[in-house]
C-alpha cells in the first residue's frame, strides 16, 4: 500500500511540474525534418499497389495484403518505445528512415508477392523503431507547447506524403517500376544527416537520473481515458485509410489516369499539411476535445460530397480538402493528449497509440480490398466515409487538463 502510495505521489507532482524547457525550435525542425522524409516512402503504397498488382497478376484482395505487412510490425511500437526511453532514443531515430527507404524503394525488384511482403515487413519494423521514439522526443522538446511541436512533427510527415504519390508516379513513369528504387536516396540521405546532428544525450541522463515509476496503478487510474482515446484513434483510421491508400485506384478504375489519380492523392496529402498545423495549434487555445469534436463531425459530409461529385474534373477537390484538413487534424491532438495523459512514460504511450493506430490500418486495409472486390471499390467507400462521427461520444469522454489534475491529485 505503501509502495503504490508513493508511485502516486511521484505522479503527482510529475503532473503538478509547469514545463521547464523552452520549446525547442531547432529539436522540432529537426524531428519534424526527419518525419518527413521517413513517412515520403509511406505516401508510396497508394501508386505502388495498382503498379504490383499489374506486374504479379494479383488481385485486389491479395495485393491488400501490402498494407497489413507494412502496418503490422507495428504492434511491436510499445516495446520499442519503453526500450528507447530506458536506453537512448538516438539510433531508433537515425536509422529509421534509411531503413525504410531501401526497403520501400526496393518493392520494384521484387519478382514475387512473398518478396514484397518480406520487404513490407521491415519497413514496418524500421517505422515503429522509428516512430514511438521520434514523438517522446518530439515530446521533450516541446516544452509548453506540445499541441504546436506535435503539429510541426505530423505536418512534415504530411508534406512529404502530398509530394510522395507524384515523385513515385514520375519515377515509374520515367524509370520503370524496377528503375523506381533510385528515389531510395531520400531517406539514406536523411538518416546520414540526423547521424551527424542528433544528439539525445541531455535527453538521456535526464530519464537515467529520474525517479522509477510503476505506471500500473497509474494505467488504472486512467482506463477511462486511454479507453476512450483508443476509440478516437480506431474510428479516425477507418475513416482515413481507405482514402490514402485506395483513392487512386478508385479513380483509375473509374477511367481516369495515373496521373489524375496522383495529383489527387497529393492534394489529399497537401491538405493535410493544413491540418495537422491547424489542428494541433487550435487545440492549443480552444482545448483538445472542442477541436476533435469540430474535425470529426466535420469529416464525413465533405467527404460524401467529394464522392458524390467526383468526375475527373479539379471542382470535386473543393470537396475533397477539407475533409482532408479536417480528417488530418486530429493526428496531432491524439499524440499531444497522450503525451499529457500519460507524461511519465512518453515514448511506450507513444508506441501504444501507434501500434493500435498501424494495426487498426492493416485490418481495415484488407477488409476494405476484400469488401471492394466483392460489392465494388466505389460502393465500398460510400460505406466507410461517414466513419468520423463514430468518434464523438469517445470524445466526449476525453479529459480536459484541470479533470487530468484533479484525478491525479484524488
């Protein structure tokens, strides 16, 4: 009794600490720097899946599996984060987007389903080494102002993907589909750089020299929330996924071109930049749960707008980006409410919520693939646009910051 009254106390006053730190500028730019680059071969699978699924003769249920073998290797993210916060954070960071890179980069060359999966798998490894450590850090630096840091960080990766869908296109378009693997370069380069310049040591002995913590007592205390945080993050993947993964197949198949297809995807992506900068801004000033509540109730009219009107022609895409801007936002709020929910344990939150957030992905991918084969690609994302409103009473149930303290202090 004892033991957990004094675990709770540590809490406490962890929770009671005003930040100390400034927010670190130059950290974030170079987080955020290292996201983008990392999550460009992400933004890949879109335009790679129709071109696999050409080459090996597969169908759309089986070249699904893509998605599941690059988002799976996830679920190992809350190990990988408690690792990191109990050793150093640096190399998880550094060789994450290299990693990634060559592995995407390579999918071209692959002369058979099992070797694509294969290259998938690390990938995925590479991205949850890489991701659960990155926002704990991303975190620290954040000082007072973690919403904005959390923005920065989802908007680079955002940029890079807006970019991703027309940088892989020309590169297949100009190189073939094996001649693809040169835009490897990005990532490799990005992971020499942050070899050069990171530096976690300061990061290192501040957790080294903090007091241990049972997060046990700490996880009962707040099952509501992380309950309900959890929900937030499932129906905000069903809701975006099918659109950043098969948006350009659906157009492909309704006789558009690569092209159109593309250009499509970028400017969902693009969108996006808007909102993770919006999001996690706003949710600084008006609150975390106001603004989820906005952007998920927000998401699913504008999305059936765009699908009801989608033609080939620019116009729908008046439709198209703020859904996108409203779908995006809430990415950054997430990660910030768990970094304050649960701040003794950074990066294994961290992990937890993108392990759920990869797996939730891959589940939906291949039941999306499957369901699409069966009742058709476009019937199918009628049925999964209005996903977003399923989350408003899992808001609801999300703490403010005074209903953080008052249970911490109880």
């Amino acid at each position: 009794m004892t033991g957990t009254t004094d675990q709770t106390e540590i809490a406490d006053s962890l929770l009671d600490e005003k930040p100390v730190e400034e927010f670190n500028a130059r950290g974030t730019a170079t987080l955020a720097g290292a996201h983008a680059a990392h999550d460009l071969y992400g933004g890949f699978l879109g335009p790679l899946l129709p071109a696999v699924q050409e080459k090996l003769g597969l169908s759309l249920t089986v070249v699904s599996l893509m998605i599941p073998a690059q988002q799976l290797p996830g679920v190992f993210q809350p190990f990988i984060g408690y690792m990191a916060d109990k050793t150093s954070r640096r190399w998880f960071v550094v060789l994450g987007p290299g990693v990634t890179a060559v592995s995407i980069s390579s999918i071209g060359l692959a002369p058979h389903l099992s070797v694509v999966l294969l290259l998938l798998l690390v990938s995925g490894l590479a991205s949850g080494a890489f991701h659960a450590p990155a926002v704990a850090l991303m975190g620290e630096y954040a000082g007072p102002k973690i919403g904005r840091a959390m923005a920065f960080f989802m908007a680079g990766a955002e940029f890079s993907r807006s970019l991703a869908p027309i940088i892989i296109t020309a590169a297949i378009s100009w190189f073939t589909l094996e001649g693809a693997a040169m835009v490897m370069v990005f990532g490799v380069a990005s992971s020499v750089f942050l070899y050069l310049t990171l530096d976690t040591s300061a990061s290192d002995a501040a957790r080294r020299e903090a007091p241990s913590v049972d997060l046990r007592p700490l996880l009962r205390s707040r099952r509501k929330w992380i309950g309900a945080l959890v929900g937030v993050v499932v129906f905000n993947a069903i809701a975006t996924g099918p659109f950043h993964y098969f948006l350009v197949k659906l157009l492909v198949d309704k006789g558009h071109s690569d092209w159109y297809a593309g250009l499509s995807l970028s400017t969902l992506f693009a969108a996006g930049v808007v909102g993770m900068l919006l999001g996690g801004t706003l949710s600084d000033r008006i609150g975390r749960r106001n603004t989820l509540a906005l952007a998920s109730a927000a998401a699913a009219p504008m999305l059936y707008a765009y699908l009801w009107f989608e033609d080939g022609s620019l116009l729908p895409l008046a439709a198209l980006v703020p859904a996108s801007i409203a779908l995006t936002s809430i990415r950054p709020i997430i990660m910030a409410v768990a970094q304050e929910m649960l701040p003794e344990a950074r990066g294994s939150m961290a992990g937890g919520l993108l392990a759920l957030n990869f797996v939730t992905s891959s589940i939906m991918a291949f039941a999306f693939g499957a369901i699409a084969d069966v009742i058709g690609i476009e019937t199918a994302f009628f049925w999964i646009a209005g996903a977003s409103v399923l989350a408003l009473p899992f808001i609801a149930l999300l703490p403010s910051r005074s209903e953080q303290m008052s249970q911490a202090a109880a």
